[in-house]
C-alpha cells in the first residue's frame, strides 16, 4: 500500500488482507488500535467500505504525532 497516493507517511494501514471482516466500520472514527493491549499505536481514520478483504483501513500512525502530543498534553 505505499504506493496508494492517499497514504501519507502520518498514517497506518491495518486489517488482515484476503480474509475481510478484521477491520474498522463506520461510526468507529477516532477509535483507539492497541498492540499488546496497552500501547496505542494508531487512531481510527477512514477506509473503503468495512472489513473489505482487498482493502485495509486506515489510522493516524500515534508514533508520527508524538512529538506534537508531548508539546500540546
């Protein structure tokens, strides 16, 4: 997917390809994805459609922002 022209390097994609149904839906926006339960790594964005096999959603990459959440919490 780095070669998606909407995918910045401020953003993450996540699902589990060629399966569907691992992935966001609407009205999740802003949600928080957590690896190992307590380490927030991205914030829910935007995708297309829900679970879609063929394509991933979208977060705000947490680790691209960090320098900003430190001088603004």
């Amino acid at each position: 997917y780095q070669n998606w022209p909407d995918i910045t390097d401020g953003m993450l994609c996540a699902g589990i390809l060629n399966v569907g149904g691992k992935d966001a839906c609407q009205g999740d926006s802003g949600g928080p994805v957590a690896h190992n339960r307590d380490i927030v790594v991205g914030v829910t964005s935007w995708g297309f459609g829900c679970g879609d096999a063929f394509y991933p959603g979208v977060l705000a990459r947490v680790s691209y922002y960090s320098n900003w959440i430190v001088a603004n919490a």
